[in-house]
C-alpha cells in the first residue's frame, strides 16, 4: 500500500484522500493513518517488554491477538471512511 511505502521513506502525509470505483459508483475514500504512540507500546509492544499484569488480562481477554510487537512510530493502520461521491448526470 502507498501509505506504508511513504512511511519506509518517512513521506508519510497526515492523510490520504482518493475517488475510486466501488460497485459501479464512485466512492470518496478519506485515510487517516494510525500511528504508535508511546501510551500504546504498553499494551501493544513488544511481548517481551509486557508487564506480568498486562500478558495475563490479554491471555485471558483476547487469547488469539497478534496485535503485540509494535514499536513507538509504527505505522499501525489508519481509519478510513468511505462516502458515495456525486457524478454529473448526463445531459
């Protein structure tokens, strides 16, 4: 994907915004990426770095996460919106 080329090449931008076919319509798409943050390295770092604490509440809440690993500044998703864009009827 784009945006995480950009971010190897540290170009991310703060958004993304594209037109794109989606079920013959038109379709604005709105990207925001999701970036780590230090807050998030403690539930989402690296397993080894996990308190005794929080290794047991994950095991026990959501046994099959992977969601674990990430370091501060990693690109970890973004939030996308979709919305139909409007096209000139013919006329």
């Amino acid at each position: 994907m784009r945006m995480e080329a950009d971010h190897r090449r540290n170009q991310m931008a703060r958004e993304y915004v594209e037109v794109m076919k989606e079920q013959d319509a038109d379709v604005l798409r709105y990207l925001r990426p999701l970036i780590v943050a230090p807050v998030c390295v403690t539930c989402h770092g690296p397993r080894e770095k996990l308190s005794a604490g929080i290794k047991g509440l994950l095991a026990e809440r959501y046994p099959e996460d992977l969601a674990v690993g990430f370091q501060e500044g990693d690109l970890r998703g973004a939030i996308s919106v979709k919305i139909r864009w409007p096209t000139k009827k013919a006329e």
